[in-house]
C-alpha cells in the first residue's frame, strides 16, 4: 500500500522544509539537503510508505507506533524543535496545518506490531 494520501504528502513536505532549515544552518550546507539529511529523507520516506495507518496516520509525535529507528528518531525529534518556530515565520501555512495535525487523535485501533 502506498502512502500518497494527500495528508501524507503533506507531511512529507513539511518535514523536508524542517530538514531543510535545519539543514542549512546547522551544517552551512549552501543547497539543502546535504547527503546526510539526504538520506535522513529517504529513510523517513521510506517509513511514512510503510505507516500501517494510512491515511489515518496520526502525527509521528502522537503515533503509538514510533517505528522510527532511535537515532532517526532522536535526529527527527532535534530537527523539529529546531525548525518548528521558524517554520511559523517561512511556511505558515504549513506550520499551521502540521498543528492542527497533532491535535487529531491516533486512531483507536492499532495494528499489531510485526
Ligand atoms: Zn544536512
């Protein structure tokens, strides 16, 4: 199953901004992403097509699944602290909508693991 609900895709873009910005600043790189964050991408990619929940996927912060290896996670989590405010002032718009994502709730089913 594929995950290009236009929700997701939506999520993919706003992380991709926040790595970017991230990107930027914290390794001077002059056009975003450098292979690192580069393939940071990819790998979340790569999960978020994987997400059991679909389109009813909750935000990463709010999923009860967190399939996240815990050093993608860890880099993700500082990422976000990092690029969210400044998101508010270069994609409101999508600052806005990542919001109103974290206040839905995951879904009351969950999948088992494995
Ligand atoms: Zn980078």
């Amino acid at each position: 199953m594929s995950a290009s609900s236009p929700r997701l895709e939506r999520e993919f873009e706003t992380l991709t901004v926040m790595v970017e910005l991230h990107c930027l600043s914290a390794h001077g790189t002059a056009a975003p992403p450098c292979p690192d964050c580069r393939s940071l991408l990819d790998y979340a990619r790569a999960r978020l097509d994987r997400c059991p929940f679909g389109a009813d996927k909750p935000t990463c912060a709010k999923c009860p699944i967190h399939c996240y290896r815990p050093a993608e996670r860890e880099l993700v989590r500082r990422i976000m602290r990092f690029s969210g405010p400044r998101m508010l002032w270069r994609h409101p718009l999508l600052a806005l909508l990542h919001v109103l994502d974290g206040l839905r709730e995951p879904p009351k089913k969950r999948p088992k693991p494995g």
